[in-house]
C-alpha cells in the first residue's frame, strides 16, 4: 500500500529532551546513505546539530527535508508529534515508519503511529 506520511504521537508526560537518544539514527533514516559532496555534507550537519540544540533545551526541533531521499522530517506546532512525509505517496514509507518505530521502542519513547493524517493529504486527495 502506498502512503504519503507516517505520524509519531507523543503520549503528554513526553518531554523533547527525551528524543535526544534516539534523534541521531532517526536523522539518518531520513537523511539517507548516499554518499554526499563536502559541502552538502555540512549543510545537512549543520541542520542536524540545529535540531539536536533544540532537543538538548527541550523545545521541538526545527526539522529537516532531504533531497535525496525526498523525505520531510516535521514537528506540527501545538502537538507532540513527528512526521515523516513524501510530497507523493510511496510503498516504502511503511518501511521508514517500521524503522523510526524500532529504533523509539529501543529508545524506551512511548508513541503511537499512524498513516497520512495530513491536512495537505486530504487537499491533494480531493484534487484528483
């Protein structure tokens, strides 16, 4: 089955901070493994160590797009809650949300996940 984005809900008593175990391979997940340039190479570190400055003060982090795996890494304002998005639905965002799942239940986070529940989902839907 084809989806557009995998929800991470928080459970209320969660604190940002708590992500800061597990933010690093989640990162990565979603950055992707193909080989980068230098410089992009920085760019994507700097962004990384953005979000970890957010988490580390306990604040939600900024998120990150990556162009190589054209996966968006989302914080909605108002909610505990991280999303993993395409901008076109895919089979293997099961696969990412299975991985990000495994690596938070190592990581002792309480979640609950869940499948496109997107405002943008719906409008796009409702184009076609």
């Amino acid at each position: 089955m084809k989806n557009w984005s995998v929800h991470f809900y928080f459970d209320e008593d969660f604190s940002w901070k708590s992500l800061e175990k597990a933010f690093t391979e989640i990162f990565d997940i979603v950055k992707g493994e193909k080989k980068l340039l230098p410089e992009e190479e920085q760019q994507i570190q700097v962004k990384y160590e953005l979000n970890m400055r957010e988490i580390n003060n306990n604040k939600k982090p900024i998120g990150f797009y990556s162009d190589q795996t054209d996966l968006s890494l989302l914080f909605p304002l108002e909610v505990k809650e991280m999303i993993v998005a395409r901008l076109s639905p895919n089979e293997n965002i099961h696969e990412i949300g299975d991985r990000i799942s495994k690596v938070l239940k190592t990581k002792k986070i309480k979640f609950k996940m869940d499948y496109d529940k997107m405002i943008l989902i719906d409008v796009i839907k409702s184009r076609k």
